[in-house]
C-alpha cells in the first residue's frame, strides 16, 4: 500500500507520483530479495506496466530495451540493468 508508507524508502506516493526508494534496505520492503553475492552477481531484467494517463513515465534502473503501447490505455517499458 504506497500510500500508506510513510518513512519514503520501499514504494510510496509523493504528489500524485508513485515513488520507489529501492537502496539495500528500502528493496527489503517491496520483496523478498537474497542478499547472496551468487544472486547478485545476475542481470535484472525489469518489466513495467501502468495506465498511461495516470503513469505516463516508466522508470527503473538500467538502461530500457523496449518500449510501447498495450491495449486499453496502458504503457510499457523494459529495463536491463546490468
């Protein structure tokens, strides 16, 4: 519930903005992640999805290798984050 989240690390709103703090601890809050050197020496690939009109910009880290519209209104964008 990111509206709720009050402490601005993990995933929270900010001005009609939903926002994600992801540093070691903040990622702990969104999910479960191992913190294992042969689990964090993988790439990540990211996939996100929201309505265009309420969430017309997708971010995330890494550099973004695709992108493009869905059906309904919604929006994608595909990150690779080395």
């Amino acid at each position: 519930f990111p509206d709720r989240e009050t402490s601005c690390e993990g995933i929270y709103t900010s001005n009609g903005c939903i926002l994600t703090q992801c540093e070691a601890e903040g990622f702990r809050r969104i999910t479960y992640f191992p913190d294992r050197p042969d689990a964090m020496a993988r790439r990540w690939t990211v996939r996100l999805a929201a309505e265009k009109e309420s969430c017309p910009v997708l971010l995330s880290n890494g550099n973004k290798v695709a992108e493009g519209d869905l059906p309904g209104g919604r929006h994608f964008a595909v990150y690779v984050d080395p």
